[in-house]
C-alpha cells in the first residue's frame, strides 16, 4: 500500500520553521539595538576634556579643567597627571575641575575618570619647583647684597620675586640658577623664598645683623 504525502504536515513544519527563523531574527535586531543603544548613551556619558589651563606648571600649581561630563560630585571621579592621582581638589562641576597639580607628578597626560569611565588624555608639562639652596653670605645688615644660589628660578624675572622672612626684597640680577637681591630694611631673621609662577621655594634663613652704634655720655 502507498501511502500518500502529508503535504498538511510538511506545510506545517514549513511554517513553524519559517516563525522560528523570524523569531531568532526578530531577536537578533532586537538585540543589537539595545546594544547600540547601551553603547551610544555610554559614549555620550563619556567624560570630555576640551582644555587644561595652564598647559604647565609645577608641583601645587592650581590647574583649571575645562571640558563636560564631569558630574557634580568628584566622590567617585579621579584626575591624574600621567598617571598620579591629584589629591587636592579646589573646584568640581559638569564643565569644570580646579585642582593642584599632585607632588611627584610628571610630564604625560591628563585624565579624568568619573564613575570607572576614563575621558580622552590631553597633554601637561610638569615644571621643576624652584629651589634655593645657598645664600652669601648668609647674615648682615639691611641693604647687604645677597646671591642666592638654586635652581628652576626662569629666566627673566618676569612677575617672580625674592622675599627675606616675608618682606620683598629689591633684585639687581636674576639667571635661572642665581639672584641677586638686597636685604630689605625691615627685613628680620627667617628663611629667603622665591615665588615663581605662584610657586614657592623656601630657601635657607639670613640672619639680619644690626650695626651697633657707639654713643658716648652725652649721647653723641
């Protein structure tokens, strides 16, 4: 006995074939879209730098951010300079990030990361802080010339200035490794600094030494 084709059969599977490749179909775009979706908004949440200002300075210079996505809170957000984190934070929103540049920073790329998301690196410059490290002669009266003797000063003066315990001093020569400057009148014992670019370096202290003045009975 022959028997017959189920052609009811075949159409059947035919059919449950043809609603389960769509639905593997229908599940393939629906799952790259999500994917996308996830993706495009992650990147969109990104943090952005746009700029650094200024591009270099050295170790405590204050450093302004400028870019978007930040957040508003920095409790789970990170800046690092080449890869040292900066510990000292001045100022933090979206657009914006004040902060000093960390101790032990080198020059190499500046990023922020906000929630374990890292934004684009964008280059900085860390400068050597200025060092005094002799003076001469170390003591004397008000109006003594000083060499002051260090490195990292720049060169010229430019806005830089020399301070005797506090009072500013009067500069007569100024390289990147020696200055030359007078001891102010008012000048009291305490150490030489250097300010340069807002940084400050503390050198030795001088000894301020009044000229005795002889009087005889009468005061003459």
């Amino acid at each position: 006995m022959v028997r017959e084709p189920n052609y009811k059969l075949a159409c059947i599977s035919r059919r449950y074939r043809s609603m389960t490749m769509f639905g593997f179909r229908h599940l393939s775009i629906v799952t790259f879209g999500l994917l996308f979706l996830f993706s495009t908004n992650a990147m969109a949440d990104a943090p952005t730098i746009s700029g650094i200002s200024p591009g270099s300075g050295a170790a405590w210079a204050s450093v302004t951010i400028t870019g978007s996505n930040f957040g508003w809170f920095p409790s789970d957000s990170t800046v690092t300079f080449n890869g040292t984190s900066a510990a000292e934070i001045d100022g933090w929103n979206d657009a914006q990030i004040t902060v000093l540049v960390p101790s032990g920073a080198t020059t190499g790329d500046v990023v922020v990361t906000v929630g374990g998301v890292a934004s684009n690196p964008i280059g900085f410059t860390v400068l050597p802080s200025p060092s005094i490290t002799a003076l001469s002669p170390s003591s004397g009266p008000p109006g003594t010339s000083v060499t002051l003797t260090g490195s990292a000063f720049g060169s010229p003066q430019g806005s830089s200035n020399i301070f005797f315990n506090g009072q500013l001093a009067q500069v007569t020569a100024w390289t990147d490794i020696s200055i030359t400057a007078i001891v102010p009148e008012d000048a009291s014992f305490g150490p030489v600094s250097v300010i340069v670019a807002n940084i400050t370096g503390i050198g030795p202290s001088f000894t301020v030494k009044f000229a005795a003045q002889v009087t005889d009975s009468l005061g003459n």
